[in-house]
C-alpha cells in the first residue's frame, strides 16, 4: 500500500483521475472547434472527443464529493460557514486569475454592469449571458448548488429545503408528476436568472450524486456485485450517451436523470471498489485531480491569446497546420495549468482551510 502525500489525503484516486479525464475532453473540443476555421483540414483530422457528457458528468461529481465532504455537518449551523467559506475559495481565486488573459484586451470595452455579472458568478443571470471565459456559465450553477446545500445544512430544515428544492425541479421540468397545473413558473413568479441556475433539469444532476454518496456512506457492496454493477452502468451510460450525438449534445429533460444515475453508478462503484481496496491506483495520479480545475479553467487562455494575436496579424493563422496549433494550443494550457496550480491554487487552499 501506497503512502499518502498530505496534501492528498483522503482523496478517491480513480475519481481525481476521471474528473481529469473529463476537463481534458472540454478542453479538447474547445480548442480544437474553433481551429478547424484555420489551414487546411481539422485538427487531428477531425478527432473529439465529447464535451458535454463530461459536463454533466461534472455536476454528478460535485454532488458526490460535496456530500461526501460535508456529510457529517448536517444539523451543525456552527460548521455552515466554514463550509461556505471553503467553497468560495474554491470557485473564485481560480477563476478571477483565469479571466487577467481575456479582460487585459477587453476590459475597454466591457460596461460596468457586464464587469459585475462576471466577477460575481451571480446565478441570478439570466440564460444566455454571454460569458468571456466560455466554462464560467457551469460554476453558475456549481454556487447554485453550494448555496442551496448550505441551507440544507440547517438544523431543522435542512431536510424540507432539500425536499422542497426536489419537488420544485420535478414542478418545473415533470409538472405531470407533481400536479396537472403546468410549469412552475406560471404559479411562482421568480427572477429567470434564478429559475434557470435554481430549477434546471441539471440540478438533477446535483442529486444523483449526493444519492450515490449517501450509498457510499451507509452501505460497502463486495467486489463480486461491484465489479458486475460498474461494468453495467457503464454500458447504460454509453447507451444513453450515444442518444446524445455520443456526448457532444444535451439530452432532453426527459432522460437527463437516467443519464445522471448512470454516471452516479458509476461514481459509486469506483469509489466503493477503491474503498474496499479492490482498485489500487498509485497517490501520485492525485496530481490530476489537483490539475482538473485549473485545466477547465484556464485552456481557453493559449486558444484566445492566439486568436489576439492572428487579429493583428492576419496571415500568422497559416503558420501551421491545424492539428500543430491544437496541440501546441493544450501543451501551453498544460503547462499553464500546472504553474497556476502549483504557485497560486494549492497554496490559496491550504492557507483558506488554516483560516477557518
């Protein structure tokens, strides 16, 4: 057995390396779409690998890990702002110093009013605000999340927020399971900014992790039922995936839950199987997990740098080829990545949990 570095402990290696994994597929269609318009041919001659699955693949995720984290703290008011506090220094440092590349050329032209919807994160934005650092719109609904979990963390009421945030969800997008009146809009008048980040089918997400964490928790499956779940909620998952242009559209509303439980199972058997010491990985792939953030944050950086500087000089979008652009567009949002979060993001971390 592996010893674990301290700054990894307690951490689901196979997990850290999934939610790599699925930055890595973001990144990979963010970079490579838009250079498909330069030189000859696509890059990697038209190879993709899919962007959105790996974004619903996100919320399931944060469901798992912010239960799990936290799971202890419910009924415990005194713990809530430690907890809120942890989360805010999670989503924004990184993303304020992933925006300096974007503003330094843009901020001329942005209104005062622009600046603060995209400091802020504000989930009372409306669908289709326009952000400038493209993943930004998913932390929107990650403070959406961490926001409302705080309440839930209540004593009390924690439970009936949770219940009332579910029923509202199932109002909004299944109002004939709830009651034959229509969506919920039409009874409860809120800001669309809200409904949007607050009553998505994406929160849905939200709970099927939280409900694979609760499993995790209370429940340790043998490997002989583990192994045999994994590989069928896998085939599940690549089913309903390939209904999706194989991960490169949204589903509709109506099987967004079926593939969010996919992706929960999934979640679920890796970690119990990692638990159970039935999945050895070694600590160091940890780094991933430590990278995955960064990586989804800041790969647009190099891509946008060299879009500034083919609009000063026009012909530098020939200097090679596409597939030579793509790839030196992801070594330098890798290199990127592990500068910001080896000298800014870990050290910010380490300094936030010593504060509370």
């Amino acid at each position: 057995m592996t010893s674990r570095p301290p700054d990894y402990k307690g951490k689901l290696i196979s997990l850290e390396i999934a939610r790599f994994i699925a930055a890595f597929c973001v990144a990979t269609d963010h970079i490579a779409s838009p250079l498909q318009s330069l030189g000859e041919g696509k890059p990697l001659y038209g190879f993709n690998l899919p962007p959105i699955s790996s974004v619903l693949f996100f919320f399931v995720l944060s469901g798992f890990v912010i239960f799990t984290a936290h799971r202890e703290d419910f009924g415990q008011i005194r713990r809530v702002p430690r907890y809120l506090w942890l989360r805010v220094c999670r989503i924004y440092p990184l993303y304020w110093i992933s925006l300096v590349p974007m503003l330094y050329f843009l901020w001329v032209g942005c209104s005062h009013d622009y600046l603060v919807q995209i400091f802020n994160l504000s989930p009372l934005t409306p669908f289709g605000f326009r952000e400038i650092n493209p993943p930004a719109w998913t932390l929107r609904f990650e403070l959406s999340f961490y926001f409302i979990f705080a309440a839930m963390l209540l004593p009390y009421v924690g439970r009936a927020v949770m219940a009332l945030w579910l029923l509202f969800i199932v109002w909004q997008w299944y109002p004939y399971l709830v009651l034959p009146l229509g969506s919920m809009e039409k009874h409860i008048h809120m800001p669309p900014g809200l409904v949007w980040h607050w009553f998505n089918s994406h929160d849905i997400l939200f709970f099927c992790g939280m409900g694979a964490a609760a499993l995790y928790a209370r429940i340790q499956p043998p490997a002989r039922v583990l192994w045999p779940l994994l590989a069928a909620s896998s085939v599940a998952l690549v089913l309903f995936v390939r209904l999706d242009q194989w991960g490169f559209a949204y589903p509709p509303a109506s099987r967004e839950p079926f593939t969010g439980l996919s992706f929960a199972a999934v979640i679920f058997t890796l970690a119990a199987l990692e638990r159970g010491g039935h999945l050895r990985l070694h600590r160091r792939w940890a780094v991933l997990g430590a990278m995955s953030y960064p990586f989804y944050l800041l790969h647009p950086a190099p891509l946008f740098l060299f879009n500034v500087y083919v609009y000063f000089h026009p012909s530098a979008k020939h200097i090679a080829s596409p597939t030579v652009l793509f790839l030196g567009a992801m070594t330098a949002g890798l290199l990127l990545t592990a500068l910001v979060t080896f000298l800014y993001d870990r050290p910010i971390q380490r300094v936030a949990r010593r504060l509370v």
